[in-house]
C-alpha cells in the first residue's frame, strides 16, 4: 500500500516551493517523483502550432521529489507522516500526528 495517493492534499516542506499547498495530479513509483498541481511552475518556451498560433513561454508543472512533501492530516489541517496499519484486517493509511485514518 502506498502512502502518497493521487487527489491527496500535500504541503511542501523543502525547496523552492516550500509552505506551497496542492492537490497531488500523478505519482510515479519508478523515479519517486510527484505532480502537485500549481507547485514547481516553470517557464517552458513553445513554438506556434495550430492550437497555439502565438507560441511563446508557458507555464509549466514540473514533478517534485515525494521526500519534499507531506500529505495533509483531514483532522488536523496540519503536515503529518504516514503509517500502514491493519484494521478490521484491511490495510489502512493513519495519520502519525493524530492517528485518524486517511480516506
């Protein structure tokens, strides 16, 4: 079981974007990166083409590192880490900070 989930709420808490809070868009398990929607916008530069005559520079979403982030506790509001425990023989995903468990 994973610890992270796609439509999870993470915050930042190393690099640039630090304090930044998104919705997580896609995970990739082979290079332990993460999409966070509006975190790491970089300028990318497009070419004109027939959906975007103008070209020019574009705002980007780059991945981000899973160490750099923290999923957001539903009870508390606050960054919390992740715990798998079983319960009623299923695997769940608990919050360390407040031990509710994570939906």
């Amino acid at each position: 079981m994973q610890k992270l989930k796609v439509n999870d709420q993470v915050v930042i808490i190393a690099g640039r974007n630090k304090g930044k809070t998104g919705k997580v868009k896609n995970i990739n398990f082979k290079t332990n990166r993460v999409l966070v929607e509006g975190v790491n916008l970089v300028k990318k530069a497009s070419k004109p083409t027939q959906q975007n005559p103008s070209g020019g520079l574009l705002d980007v979403e780059r991945p981000l590192h899973i160490s750099n982030m923290a999923l957001i506790s539903p009870k508390t509001s606050k960054p919390t880490r992740v715990r798998i425990e079983i319960r009623d023989g299923k695997k769940v995903r608990v919050a360390v900070k407040c031990g509710s468990i994570i939906p």
